[in-house]
C-alpha cells in the first residue's frame, strides 16, 4: 500500500516554476496546522470544469440543508457512502459534501483581488481521447468478476481499513482520528480503483500530469516579468490516497498539455 504523508510534495518544474502538491483528507476540514500556507499564483484541481460549477451549487444546498449530500451518500450503498459513514463516526469537522478544502481554495482563488486563475485539470466531454478513456473504464467497472466482487465489498473493506492503518505516516500534528480517517479514504481510494486496470489508471495520470504541467506553462506565459518565471507557483491540492501515483506520474513527465484557466 502507498505512504499516506501529511507534508506537501514540491516539484520543480524543469522549464520553470514550482508545482505544490498538498494532501488532504477528502471531505473533512482539515486542522489549520495541516493547511498549506504556501504563496501561489494560481491552483489546479484534479476534476472537471462541470465539477468546479456543481461545488458552489451544493455548497449554496448544504447550507440550506446542513447534511443533506452527506446524507444522500450514505444512503446510496456506495464506497463513497462507506467512507462517509466511517467519518461520520470520527471525531473531525466533518464529513462535508462538497470537499471544504478543495472549496476552500476554489473561492480563495475566485475572491482574490483581481482573481487567480483557476484550471480543471481533467479533459472535459469535448476532448475524443478522454472520451475514449471513460468508456473503456466503465466498461471495465460492469464486467462480470467486478460485479462479483462488489457483493464482498464489507468484509474486504474492514481487511484493507485495518492494513491501511500501517500506511498512515506518524506526525505530532495527527490525532488518532485523522489518522483513521486516512486509512478509510486509502481503503475509499483502493476500492474506487478497483474496476480500473493498471493500465488505464496509468493513463490517466499520466494524462492529468501533462496537462498540470501545462497549468504551470499558461501561468509562465501570463507573466509579463520573467524575472519572476522560476518563482511562479501552482497549487494543487490532492487527496493523500492519490499523491503516490500522481508523484510517480509527474517525476517522469516529458509532455506537456498546455491548458487555459477557467473563465
């Protein structure tokens, strides 16, 4: 199983600039200790322009009805309702639908003064390639051996929540709370993935990374000064279960997508 870290991964990219990766538990507020209070010049978020828009809608609806997307969730029979029930029985400030913290930078970015830019790193439904990507794994998630095994989803949750425990790394900042919380969202993730091959799942970071990559080139050529070039930051925050993979991706990363933020 991966390392869950608390510390913020920093790459250097080659052609200029930083990428900040944080991680975060999704769906939790997390400590203000375990915030990152890093500058940066704009952020990125491993999802859809579609999803960006339906955060503020469901962040208007769980202020109206405290609960109600939490709710609904554990009310599905989902993995995600599993996860949310096991944070639901932790001491956290949480679980919230939409994710606090990715909604969090989402409005810090749009209320900054004169605004940051905002980029949605997955391809949106006009893009063939991604298409093509989204259809192969979901015709993957209804094969019969996938079907099968989700009618054992209890019991192997509950074995690899408890071996996922061992993956959590120790900090002086985490409390035995979180820290289980951690091992549920790996065991969320792992469960997630599951109906995804190797191979696919390969592709898509590989994919997301290269247009990342080109978040950090758009804020480059935005820059009227290149004096500053090398200093320019972009900030990502990822859920902690997904940052191995996305690390390995990048660290080997020669492509780059070019991307423009969301208007």
């Amino acid at each position: 199983m991966p390392a869950l870290v608390w510390e913020e991964f920093l790459f250097n990219d080659p052609d200029g600039g930083k990428i900040i990766f944080w991680p975060h538990i999704p769906c939790i507020r997390m400590p203000v200790k375990l915030r990152s209070h890093s500058n940066f010049h704009g952020v990125a978020f491993l999802t859809s322009s579609i999803d960006l828009q339906s955060w503020i809608m469901e962040d208007k609806q769980e202020k109206e009805s405290p609960g109600v997307h939490r709710d609904s969730a554990i009310a599905s029979g989902t993995v995600l309702g599993r996860l949310m029930t096991d944070l639901n029985e932790l001491e956290l400030d949480g679980p919230v639908i939409p994710d606090p913290e990715q909604l969090r930078l989402l409005l810090h970015a749009k209320n900054t003064r004169g605004g940051l830019p905002i980029y949605a790193i997955e391809p949106n439904l006009e893009d063939e390639n991604w298409v093509d990507w989204q259809i192969k794994s979901a015709d993957q998630q209804v094969t019969y051996s996938n079907l099968i095994l989700t009618l054992t989803t209890g019991r192997r949750w509950k074995k690899i929540r408890k071996n996922a425990i061992k993956s959590v790394a120790s900090s002086k900042l985490v409390n035995a709370d979180l820290g289980a919380a951690s091992a549920s969202c790996l065991t969320w993730w792992i469960e997630e993935q599951r109906g995804i091959s190797e191979e696919l799942q390969n592709l898509r970071d590989e994919r997301f990374v290269s247009r990342i990559r080109g978040a950090l080139a758009d804020l480059r050529n935005r820059e009227n000064s290149n004096s500053i070039s090398d200093e320019l930051t972009l900030m990502i925050p990822i859920h902690q279960a997904w940052l191995p993979s996305i690390r390995k991706a990048i660290s080997s990363c020669t492509n780059v997508e070019e991307i423009t933020p969301e208007e």
